[in-house]
C-alpha cells in the first residue's frame, strides 16, 4: 500500500528564521517659552522604543530580543539650544548572534547652553555576536554632556562575541575625541597589556577639564585638548566597573 502525505502532515522544520531589523528612533528638544524643555519629537521604532518618564527625561525600552546578527539600529538625538535630556535604558542591552554583523548607530547634537546625559545601561556582549557600535557625537562651545558607555564581555561564564565600537565627538566643529576598541579578540582581551583579566570595560566624557591627569585602581582621568575629560576603567563586574567611572568622575570636580 503507498501513503501519501499531505503537506500538513509533513514534520515541521521550525519556526521560520526571523529576519534581520531596520529601526530608526529620534529625540528632538528644544527650550519653551516658560524655559522648560520641550520633547517636540519622540518616535520609536521597535526595538528601539522610548517613553518619557519626566519633563526632559526619556527612557530606552528594548520592545524585542537583540540586536541580532544583521539588524540596523539607529538613534537620532537632537538637543536643542537652552534644553535638556536626560536619556537612560530601562535594563542592559543583550547582543545576540545571528546572520551578519549587526550595528548600532548613535547620533546627537547639542546645541548652544544645552544639556545631554546619556547614560544607558551595560551592552552585553553574548558568544558569537558580532557587533558594530558607533556613536557621533557634535556639541557647541559651551554645551554640556554627560556620556557614560559600560560593555559586559559575554554573560557568565562565556568567552564575550566580537564588537568594534567607534566614539567621534566634535565641540565647535573642531575635533574632541576620536576612539575605538575591538572586544572579543582573543589576543587583545588576554593580553596584560589590553584587558588582562578583566570581564568589562567603560567610558565617561564631561564636558569640563579636570585640573590633571589621575591613575587610580583600574581607571584613569585624561583631560582632552578640547573642552571635556575623559574617565576610563576595567573591571571584573559591572558593580565594580560602575564604581571606577564614578570614582574617576570624583575628580573632576577636585581644586
């Protein structure tokens, strides 16, 4: 006897792969007449998805897994003259892998007597991602920025995926500071020179010069050549990462 099987019956192959994302999200502030700030544009685009929490305060909330291995992401800030924003993630960041490279994109100006914080939570880098972060950052001569980046190398117990992260920041159309690191190459993250045994590593640019340059216990103070100091560190968990930046960060303010 032959039996023929009807293409409902045939064993499923699984859920259909899911396809690469493209997402564009976008701030824009500017001063009211009352001198509050205004948010005259927010447009989220999953997963980028924002909501405002309080007046000139928005919060990062990722609507979908990833990024993925072959998404786009981009965020657009603009802050204009007189405003304020403060942006921030409700949790980490989860890097996956998938089909390709996947990118996040971070644009923001800020205008003239303008105030940005952007200040998310840590990028986790999972095994077998391969990831791209940029951010370009444009401000005027006397605006103010408070920009804090943490990346996790891998969840635990895992070797972290591979990430190119790119930093350009201009004040007054002249150079601030141009930087870029590779995570999850196994010569750079082993070597005592580079990452040693740490598991995460963070940045912080203010706008203001600290009055010198200060090593401490896995991080260091550098003023730039243009308006901003710059706070590095390396550390075994976010916890203690997290500490160094806002240890670093206490001397900014120093006599």
């Amino acid at each position: 006897m032959t039996v023929t099987r009807l293409p409902e019956d045939r064993p499923s192959s699984g859920p259909a792969p899911r396809r690469s994302m493209r997402a564009r999200a976008a701030i824009v502030t500017e001063r009211g007449p009352d001198g509050r700030t205004v948010l005259v544009t927010m447009r989220s685009d999953p997963p980028l998805t924002l909501r405002r929490t309080a007046p000139g305060q928005v919060r990062l909330v990722s609507t979908a897994a990833g990024p993925l291995g072959g998404d786009d992401l981009a965020l657009d800030i603009e802050v204009g003259p007189g405003s304020e924003l403060d942006v921030r993630s409700i949790a980490s960041t989860l890097v996956l892998p998938g089909s390709g490279e996947s990118l996040m994109t971070v644009t923001a100006r800020v205008g003239a007597g303008a105030s940005l914080r952007f200040a998310p939570e840590p990028t986790v880098l999972a095994a077998g991602c391969r990831h791209r972060m940029a951010v370009r950052l444009a401000l005027a001569g006397d605006a103010r920025v408070f920009w804090r980046e943490e990346i996790v190398f891998g969840r635990y117990g895992e070797q972290p995926g591979r990430c190119h992260c790119r930093f350009d920041a201009v004040a007054d159309g002249g150079p601030l500071l141009r930087q870029e690191f590779v995570v999850g190459d196994p010569a750079i993250d082993t070597s005592p020179a580079v990452y040693g045994d740490a598991r995460c590593v963070g940045s912080l640019l203010v706008t203001g010069r600290a009055p010198e340059s200060v090593i401490g216990d896995g991080w260091a103070v550098l003023p730039l050549a243009g308006p901003g100091t710059l706070v590095s560190a390396l550390a075994r968990d976010t916890v203690e990462l997290r500490q160094r930046l806002e240890c670093g960060e206490s001397h900014l303010a120093a006599p």
